[in-house]
C-alpha cells in the first residue's frame, strides 16, 4: 500500500481550529503587512480550486484567492500529529516505510491474503485514522511500490484505488508519463518529441531504447510502465524528508 494524508498541513490546521472548515486555508508564509515573500507550502482543496498549488509563489496565491485564509505553518502541531499517525500505521503492516511526514508505504503480504483482504484493510486503516485524528488520506493498494503510488496519487482525495496484477498494464496505460516518479519536465518534453506522452506508449518503447535514451533511468522506467519494479518496503523510524 502507498498512503498519503489529504493536504495533511492545512487539514491538521482545520481540524485544530474547526471555524476553518470549507474555508480555503493556504499554509505559508503571510502575503499582508510586507510579509509577502514566500512560498505555499501546502493549500486544502478549497483553495486549491482557485489555483492555489504548492510551490506557487505567496503573492500569487493571494491574488488568485484573496480570501483566503493565509497561516504560517505549526510544524510542532504537524509533527506530534504525523507521529501519531505513523504508529498507527506501524501496528497495520508487516513492513513500514515512513517517506515523508504524510506519506508511507506499507507491506501488507502477511496481513491480507488476497485483494479482497486488502481492499477491506486499507478501509479500516482509513476509519481509524479518521477516528483517531479526524483525517482523511488516500491508499493505493498494488504488487508494488511504483503501481501503488501511481494509483493513490490519481485517487485522491480521499481514495481508494486496488489494481490486482493481471490489470496493472492496463491501469497505467491512460496515464501520463509523468506520473511515474522521477519523470519531471524535461524527461516529459523529451519522451512528447518522440510521440511519446502516455505510460501506455511509453510501454510500446524497448527497454534498450530507452537505456540508450536515458542510461540506467531507462531500465527504472521499463519496469514501472510495465509494473515489473520490485523494490522492497524499507523498514526505517526516520522521516527522510520534510517540506519547508
């Protein structure tokens, strides 16, 4: 399973302060009084239909959501919160990897015997983290790392996606290159001068095509556009990264 918490900052700061609810709540830094320079950390799904994203400058983020409502990230309130969450994962899974602080993969092999078994696990681990923290969070479940992220980055929010094995090339096939990780602009502009624009065309490439285009990455993105990768979950107690 891959797990990824809903717009985790901004969800931890509505549950925390409940008058926020269905506000547009954007977590950065402050864009009145001259503060405004800076960036979104993160913005909850109301603000997110006005264009507000991640990454965007905060002066632009207030001009295309004045109303919003602009707060400096807690990332003490974030942590103690993920914290907890992060437990509760660890007592789901046979194997735990934390890979940031609102996202994790989980090894679930000895927990679910089959999809089915899966399918009814990643629902209860949803409630409980709803029960427990007043949170929402997507799951992907999958054979593997790669197709399990794919899929909860294409569910959320507040998803639920299971691909079982005979259909993974099918699922990923209407999907952009770029949802493999790793695929940025560049790697993006260089496959679309080639036709190349989704996974399932990108599965019609040969593996020594595409190593001869991009080296080793090539052989990384054979392998997930046809869902063969097959790194292991990584048991490990330290998030390795923390946007700020």
């Amino acid at each position: 399973m891959h797990l990824d918490l809903d717009a985790f900052y901004p969800s931890v700061e509505v549950q925390s302060k409940p008058s926020l609810k269905g506000l547009p709540v954007i977590v950065g830094a402050d864009p009145r009084g001259g503060k405004g320079r800076g960036v979104v950390l993160s913005a909850s799904y109301e603000a997110r239909r006005f264009g507000v994203h991640s990454g965007q400058p905060i002066s632009s983020a207030f001009r295309r959501c004045p109303q919003g409502v602009f707060l400096r990230p807690d990332f003490h309130l974030y942590g103690t919160t993920s914290a907890r969450i992060m437990q509760l994962l660890r007592d789901s899974c046979d194997k735990f990897e934390q890979t940031s602080i609102d996202e994790a993969f989980l090894d679930v092999t000895r927990k679910a015997a089959d999809y089915m078994e899966a399918r009814q696990l990643a629902l209860e681990i949803k409630d409980r983290i709803r029960q427990a923290e007043g949170l929402s969070c997507t799951i992907g479940v999958a054979h593997n790392k790669s197709t399990a992220k794919i899929a909860s980055d294409f569910a959320k929010p507040d998803g639920l996606v299971v691909v079982e094995p005979n259909r993974v090339e099918e699922f990923l096939s209407p999907l952009p290159v770029s949802a493999i990780t790793g695929v940025g602009e560049k790697t993006k502009r260089f496959l679309k001068g080639r036709g190349i624009e989704t996974i399932g065309q990108l599965q019609l490439v040969s593996g020594s095509d595409l190593v001869k285009f991009f080296g080793k990455g090539g052989v990384w993105l054979w392998g997930v556009a046809h869902g063969l990768e097959q790194v292991e979950v990584l048991d490990n107690r330290t998030v390795r990264s923390l946007s700020v």
